[in-house]
C-alpha cells in the first residue's frame, strides 16, 4: 500500500515555517492529538530541530512517518546524495520514510533530478520516494524516468484552487497527489459556505475543507500552532461530506486563489 493512504498516515503535520520553541511546542500538541506523520524540507531549516522533537516523543520510529524534501539547489551530481545524508544526519535517522524533491529545476528539465532520486532509494537512505509541485506533463515525464513507484506529487491543494487536470494526471500516471497549504492559509474562511456546511455536521470550517480533501482521494498536510487547532484539524475521520455538499464545494475551484504563483519562486511552473 502507498505510504500515504495508510490510514494513520493520511493526515500528516506539516512543519513550515515553525523553529525553535514554537516547533517543539507545536510537534508535541500534534503527537498527543495523534499524528505519526510529519513533514519538513532542506529548504524549511528545521530538520535538525524537527529530529530532536520527534526522536524525544515517545513514540516508536517504526510507527512514524517522516517526510524531508531536497532543496533544487542541491540537483547536482556532486550534492544531491550528501545533501541527503546530512539530512538524515539532522533528523537522527538512517532512512526517510519518504524523500521528495521540493520543487522542479529551473528550464524544466525534470528527468536529472529524478534519477538522482531514485539512486537515494536505491542506496537506502529513502524508502520511498515522490516529487513535490509538479505539473501534470511532468508528472508523465516522471513515470518514464523512474524505476518503481512515486507515491506522491505534493501540490497546492485546496477548494479555491481547480486541480482536476493534476488529479487526472494522478489517475494516468499512478501518481497520487497530497496537499499542501491545505486551508490555503486562511483564504477559506472568507468563504461562508465552509461555515454553513459545518453546522449540519457539527464541524468548523477547518474541518469540512479538509474532509473534502480527503474525500477527494488526497492525503492531508496540516499545520498549526494551536493546540486547539492541532486537535480539530486532526479530528476529521468521523464524518463524510454528501455529494451534494462536496459539488457545492468544487464550485469554489472557479475562485482560482493560488498563494504559489508562476514567478513568485525560481522553481514556480506554470502551473496546469
């Protein structure tokens, strides 16, 4: 089974742009309300603080999920693989769960750094490994490339966003998306329809977007500091959006609210 349909590992805690006390304080809210899967990045700075919390938690390794993403400026013969040690190195690990690159290069070239992905799953520092921020002709491109499965494509993923063409890319390539900036950093709660559709489940406005996600077959990253917030964004399992509902919901993809956008980072595609 793809390690992100596992269903402990469907909701996942995402780490950026947390350090210092706030990370900490934020990963032990996220353990106690249930997380075992939790993800960081090169670029994020916060591997080494994100190992210690989660080599001090309690919780077992076998049962965690952690996920780290390598930075595009690290796509080179010479750094890729020493970048991926280091970040084991950082978080106290001899293996990631799952090993993503954070963004496509710069020109669009895509297969290099592919196969440099799958020489780090190949030695055994991942044991499975995916792409980040992916459009659907590079996801094609990658099921080409790569010898094995991606288990995932993690995108901007949320209702005020149309990502149909990547999710049938997803269906085509075997590829499975998972979200980031899944409540597109508040920019749903302008949207009242979250709130009413909560009240005829007893949910928040949190809650019904990322259960619509979910329902959409794609695996959650979520990120908090409150503790509240941490719990409840957790708290999604018991209740199922009709279809009704979720066709209200897919509607608000005509909103096109995007917080990545073409040009706003080197890497940035143009998206799909």
């Amino acid at each position: 089974m793809n390690i992100y349909f596992q269903k402990s590992f469907q909701r996942s805690f995402g780490t950026y742009p947390l350090k210092g006390d706030t990370l900490r304080q934020a990963l032990d809210a996220a353990i106690g309300a249930g997380y075992r899967a939790f993800d960081t990045a090169q670029m994020y700075g916060n591997e080494a603080e994100t190992g210690a919390a989660l080599a001090a938690c309690g919780v077992a390794r076998e049962d965690l999920c952690i996920t780290t993403k390598v930075h595009p400026d690290n796509y080179s013969e010479e750094t890729f693989l020493p970048s991926v040690e280091a970040s084991l190195k950082a978080l106290q690990i001899d293996r990631v769960d799952v090993l993503l690159l954070h963004w496509p290069p710069v020109g669009g070239d895509v297969a290099p750094s592919l196969r440099l992905l799958q020489s780090a799953r190949d030695r055994g520092l991942a044991d499975t490994i995916g792409v980040s921020n992916y459009t659907a002709r590079m996801m094609h491109v990658a099921r080409t490339v790569v010898d094995g499965p991606l288990v995932t494509n993690q995108v901007e993923f949320h209702p005020l966003v149309d990502q149909r063409k990547l999710l049938a890319a997803a269906s085509e390539t075997g590829i499975p998306l998972s979200s980031y900036a899944s409540i597109a950093r508040g920019e749903v709660f302008k949207h009242g329809l979250f709130a009413e559709i909560g009240q005829t489940y007893g949910k928040s406005s949190a809650q019904v977007v990322l259960r619509w996600i979910l329902q959409k077959g794609v695996p959650l990253n979520t990120m908090s500091t409150k503790p509240e917030n941490i719990r409840t964004n957790f708290d999604i399992m018991d209740f199922m959006l009709s279809s009704i509902d979720m066709e209200r919901i897919d509607a608000l993809n005509a909103t096109g609210y995007r917080i990545v956008k073409p040009g706003q980072l080197p890497w940035a595609p143009e998206w799909d």
